[in-house]
C-alpha cells in the first residue's frame, strides 16, 4: 500500500472531469497517501544548523517576501552577479494571461550581461581560479582529467575565438551533438560567450531527429566527435552527424561546417568519414587560437540556448531560454536546493544532452564557483558500483540523480553499495519523474546512510530551474513528495474548468505569475508556445502535470495528464513514436500509451496495425522497433508491438486510448463503458491477441 504513485498514475489515463479528480481525490487521500503523509523524514540537527535554510520559518520568511516583492527579492539575487549595465528600473514584466493579449515574459530587460562571463571569469577573479571547476570521468576507470576554472575559460575561449573566426556572430545558432566530454560544456559556454545561441542535442538521437534539429534552427556550424564509448560498445557519433546533414541539404539547409572532436579512445581519426571542406577537427584549429576572449555583453532577454523537447504533437518543441532571468534562477535554485557550499563536490549523472545538464551540470553549479563532476560512462560499467567508486574518488558531497537509475542500481543488491564509503555524501537529489517511496527509502538508507536528505526536484525543460523542491534543512521529508514551492513560485491546483482548488485536493498543477527561469517562447512558433501552455487554463501557466496536496500542503505529482510519456526521466511524445512506426512501409496506423515499467517509470507500448495482407510476425516486429531507433534513437524504442487487426474507435475515428491504456496494463475487468465503440469486436481480438505476441 506504500506506493501511492500506482494509484495516482491513473489519473493520466482517464478521461478528466471534476468527478474523476474528486474520485481520484478519495483514492490517493483515503486509502494509501495517508499513510506516506504521515511519513516524516527529518532532516538531522547537524544539518540543519549549518543549513543556508534551517526551519520552516526562515523558509516561509523567505518564501513570502519572494512572492510580496518579487522584484526586491530577485533582484537582489540578481546583484551578485556582474552586469555591465544595470537594468531597467522595472525588474520584470509579464503577462501571462492570453486573454489579455499576447504572452510576454522579461526579466532584467535592458539588463546587459554574460553568463559565462559570470560563471568564469568573475569567479577568477574571486581568487577561484585554481580552484576545479571540472573533474571530467571517463567510460574506462581510470581515464580521467581536470580543469581548474582558470582552465576551463582558456578552453573556452579558445572554442569562442575559433567560432568567431569562422563567422559565428551573436544571434546565430550552434548545434551541439557531443557525449559527456569536457569539451561539451565547454562548447556551451563558448556559445555563451560570444551570444550565440546554443542547441544541445542529446547524443542518443538518431539521425533523422537531429536533421529535424538542425533543420528548425539552422545552425552556422555543428559540433561534434568522431565516436564516443559507451560501456564495451563504441558509436561513430560521425556517422549520424553526417546523415543528418545530408537530410538537412534534402530540405534546403546546408550547414557549412562540422568541427569533429577526435575522441582517440573510441576511434581514431584515420578510421573516421570525412568530408573536405566542411569538415575540421577540433585538435587541428581550435588550440592555434588566443586563450582570451572579449566578452559580447548581451541584453538580459537576448536569447541563450535552444532545447527540443517532446510535447503531444510529433514534432519537437523548441524550447528558448533568455541570458539574464535564466543566469539569476539556475545559480539561485542550485544553490538553495542543494544547500551548496564553496566546499562541495557536485556530480550530476544528468547528460547536458536534456535540461539538467544545462541548468544542473553547466550553469547553475559554475555560477555558483562549484566544483563539478562530469562522467562519460555507464553507471553498469564496468559494474553497478561504479557511481559509488566515483563519489569515493572525488569526494562527491552532492549527489543527484533520476529515479530510474536508483531503482535499477537497488536491484542489483546493497552489495555494490556497500563496498564503498560515501562517508562524503551530504545531500542527494532526484530528478525526472515522481520518486516512489521505495526507492527514495532505499537511496536514503541505502546510499545515504539515513544521513542525507533528499531534494527530490520538480521542474521542466520550460522551467529552466527547480519549482517545487525541498530544501534540505528547512523542511521533514516525506520520501515521494517534492515538499513545497522554491522561492518567488506560486503553484495552483485548479480542477477541470480552471478553478484553484484549496487545501487537501487533487487535480492540475499550474503556476501563476512568472518566475525568472521561465522559457519565453517555443522558437519560431509563439502560438503553438500559447496554446499549448497559457490557453489551457487561462491566466496560469499549464505544466502539463498531474498534482496533489496533502493536508499539510505537501505537493506530490502525479505524472503527465497529456499524451507526453517519461521513459527513465526522458520525455517522449506518444505522437513521436506513432508518426515513427507508420513511417514503416507495413504499419498502417500506431497507437502508443505509456505502460508502468519497474526501472523505467514508464515503458513504450505500441499497439498496431498492419497494411492489409501483411502478416505479422516476429521479424516485423523487429523492424518496426528498428524503425523507431532510427527516427528518434535507441532510448524510445517500444518494449512492446501489440499487433492487432484492428483499434478501438468512437464513431467519429477517434482512438479510445483510455481502453488501449487499461489492455496494456492488463487491467482487462476495468475497461469501463465500452459502448461508444464503433466496432465493439475489436476489444475481444485485441486481448486475445495480448499475450500471444
Ligand atoms: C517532466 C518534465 C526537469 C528535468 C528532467 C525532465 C516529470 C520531472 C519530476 C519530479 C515528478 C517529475 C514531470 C515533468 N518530472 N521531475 N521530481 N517529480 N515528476 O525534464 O524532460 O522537461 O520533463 O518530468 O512530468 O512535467 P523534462
């Protein structure tokens, strides 16, 4: 009965409606979060006391003068950093309510900044110049490096110098496709510095969805290796760089040049394809370069990175971040939820490839002058105990990580823990998806030792920072709820018709009013940026989440209420799968719901059918799958085909995914009203043919 999420999960595949959620309020509340509600877990005295917010009282105190004087407070927060030149006297503006026109989000306009400049260059001259800025952990044990912060600028500018050379001037964008090298954030922060805008695709795309990429955002240049190891496997990054240049031309975008780190412990260079003209190797150019670099100060809404995302539609969104709110809110949310201290080692197993490596590897942690682990492996590789190896070999005080990956190392046995000391650790943090109680009591007692409290953050590629997090000293824990709001954000539940709700209640977590980090549009499309986000319930902003709050106004989410699935932390379009497997010359329409999974959170499956006279068989399966790694990449490949003649349908075509939901959970006695199908004989193939695949 400890797992409420199983329960509350539900809530994403039902139909809403305000009875729904009241019915849903009875289930959470009346049979199994109760118990966890009255679970507390307290921070330690010790901790606590050397906390930078020790109690519930400091918290509110801060909390309510966030939300009183929004500008006071952030601006405040603002001035510890450096600005060229001060901004406007009004601190924001915004409006956030489509009714009143058009959504426009400032923060610190007029404001001119850098946030490298910020993350390096001021912390240098703090005296944090040979302080570590990156302890860089490679695939092989053993295969390691660092940089100091005074380092780590010289490689960045060098990087900044090259591209400035090459005719990357403030505006233009940068696509990124690179493993978890150093020369990742570098790259970031050598955009940064020279105001281009930088768009990170995680390396585990393929091919076709990083043509898609580039395709949208038109990059001057693309940056990337020639291979990268992964565990015992080695991938020509190259390779699919190349293919999707060559779709990119197809669709009238030709990038001229590919600058191709040479990773000489995957792949050597005289191994790697190659085009003259377009392509360069880093280790050729980018070292003849000056290790200085003027600084391009840039207004504090002058765009800084572009980050595709899933949303309900097959195409992904383009998710843009502005310099200066998002500079003050990623230093700020990083600092407070993690309790940070100048004397901290941060490791963030998150790849820069999604949002948390942006805010939570690269940003946020620089700005604040912290040391911070970077780790291009596996954390199966060469074992399950390799995290722990790396939190003994560098004394890892800062631990945070996603639920998924908790839950597979506790299936592999304490052992693997055990083994090493952790004596290090102070504080761990989730992050992707709701943790459930068992595995957050398992990585408190477990990895933690019962010692260390855990921030399990809730946020968003829109976000750009934490919204609802503990902070470790303030608050008991309750292992599965995200506790309260970070500072300056104001979270609402609000029913069916958009009307908040108060006190013990279930329904969707919207925010009011703005909040510095907040993405200010989705790029080339502020219409689809309304829709999706502000029309949904007017006058909020819309996570796209389901919620609920408990009596003692702890925040526990749900997961999705739309058709965006979280496959072990990463966000997938159910759309993006679907228009991936009709693609198949033998798939004649896909339909894909998320199904629980105990390591992944959610597990992919598809049902489909098939063109007429095509059989299914083993084969077809394979290659349906195979056609969803080559679209989207290996990540999104469906655990399940469910091949069926037919898909339940309303009158009007519409596919009845709430009974698609229930089938794949083999929740077969709870399929509901069944009546508004237009062919009720497809139920009985479809679970006849459940378990024979
Ligand atoms: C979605 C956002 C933000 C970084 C990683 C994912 C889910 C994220 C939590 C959490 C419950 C969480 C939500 C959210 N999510 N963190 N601590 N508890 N759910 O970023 O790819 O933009 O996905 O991840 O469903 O909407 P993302």
């Amino acid at each position: 009965s400890s797992d409420h999420l199983r329960h509350v999960e539900s809530m994403a595949q039902l139909p809403s409606g305000a009875r729904r959620i009241s019915h849903l309020n009875a289930v959470i509340l009346g049979a199994s979060l109760a118990s966890e509600e009255n679970d507390l877990v307290f921070p330690s005295h010790d901790f606590s006391r050397q906390a930078l917010v020790s109690s519930p009282e400091q918290y509110r105190k801060m909390y309510e003068s966030s939300i009183e004087d929004p500008a006071g407070f952030w601006s405040e927060i603002a001035s510890q950093f450096y600005w060229n030149n001060k901004w406007d006297p009004e601190v924001y503006s915004e409006n956030i309510d489509v009714r009143k026109g058009t959504v426009k989000l400032e923060w610190f306009k007029g404001g001119r900044t850098n946030i490298t400049y910020n993350a390096l260059d001021r912390n240098i001259e703090a005296g944090n110049g040979g302080k570590v800025a990156i302890y860089w952990e490679g695939n092989e044990p053993g295969d390691d490096g660092q940089l100091t912060y005074a380092q780590l600028l010289e490689k960045v500018c060098q990087l900044a110098n090259y591209l400035k050379h090459v005719g990357v001037r403030k505006g233009d964008a940068v696509v990124i496709y690179l493993p978890m090298l150093m020369e990742l954030p570098i790259a970031m922060l050598a955009c940064a510095r020279i105001g281009a805008v930088h768009s990170v695709v995680f390396a585990g795309f393929s091919a076709e969805s990083l043509a898609q990429r580039i395709i949208d955002c038109k990059p001057k240049v693309v940056i990337t290796c020639n291979a990268v190891r992964r565990g015992s496997k080695a991938i020509h990054l190259k390779e699919i760089v190349d293919g999707a240049l060559i779709e990119s031309v197809k669709n009238g975008v030709s990038v001229g040049l590919c600058l191709t780190l040479e990773n000489k412990s995957a792949m050597k260079r005289e191994d790697s394809k190659w085009q003259e003209g377009r392509d360069v190797w880093w280790q050729d150019v980018v070292p003849q370069f000056p290790i200085k670099c003027s600084v391009e100060w840039v207004d504090a809404e002058d765009p800084l990175f572009l980050l595709y995302t899933s949303g309900s539609t097959g195409k992904p969104k383009g998710v843009l971040h502005t310099t200066g709110g998002y500079m003050v809110y990623s230093a700020a949310t990083f600092k407070y939820a993690f309790d940070y201290k100048p004397s901290d080692i941060y490791w963030c197993t998150a790849d820069c490839g999604w949002i948390t490596g942006h805010s939570y590897v690269t940003y946020g942690p620089l700005l604040n002058g912290a040391t911070v682990v970077v780790f291009e492996g596996a954390p199966n590789y060469p074992d399950s105990g390799r995290c722990w190896d790396i939190v003994d070999k560098y004394k890892v005080t800062i631990f945070y990580t996603a639920p998924t990956l908790v839950r597979s190392l506790m299936r592999e046995g304490d052992e693997y823990v055990t083994r090493y000391h952790r004596k290090s650790l102070r504080v761990l943090g989730s992050v992707g998806e709701p943790i459930n109680p068992s595995a957050w009591r398992w990585f408190y007692n477990v990895v933690g030792d019962s010692r260390c409290p855990i921030s399990d953050t809730w946020w968003q590629t829109e976000t750009g920072g934490f919204m609802i997090t503990p902070l470790p000293g303030a608050w008991p824990q309750k292992p599965g709820s995200a506790t309260f709001p970070f500072f300056g954000i104001q979270p609402v539940i609000v029913d069916e018709k958009g009307n908040e709700i108060e006190g013990e209640c279930s329904g969707y977590l919207c925010i009011k009013k703005s909040w510095p980090g907040a993405f200010r549009t989705l790029y080339g499309d502020h219409e689809r940026y309304e829709t999706t986000y502000f029309k949904p319930f007017a006058g909020y902003y819309f996570s796209g989440d389901g919620c609920s709050r408990d009596k003692d106004g702890y925040f526990w989410l749900t997961g999705r209420v739309d058709d965006v699935i979280n496959v072990s932390g990463h966000r997938i379009g159910t759309a993006e799968v679907e228009s991936a497997l009709v693609s198949h010359p033998h798939c004649a329409e896909a339909a894909v719901v998320g199904v629980e999974h105990e390591i992944k959170g959610q597990g992919i499956y598809a049902f489909v059918t098939l063109v007429e006279g095509i059989p299914y068989s083993e084969e077809l399966r394979k290659s349906l799958v195979l056609a969803v790694r080559n679209q989207i990449g290996a990540f999104a490949a469906p655990d399940k085909i469910h091949w069926a003649p037919g898909l339940p349908k309303t009158r009007s075509g519409k596919i009845m995914r709430r009974i698609l939901r229930k089938i794949a959970s083999g929740q077969l006695d709870e399929l509901g009203d069944t009546s508004t199908l237009a062919d009720p004989g497809v139920m009985d193939q479809l679970i006849a043919l459940r378990d024979c695949q």
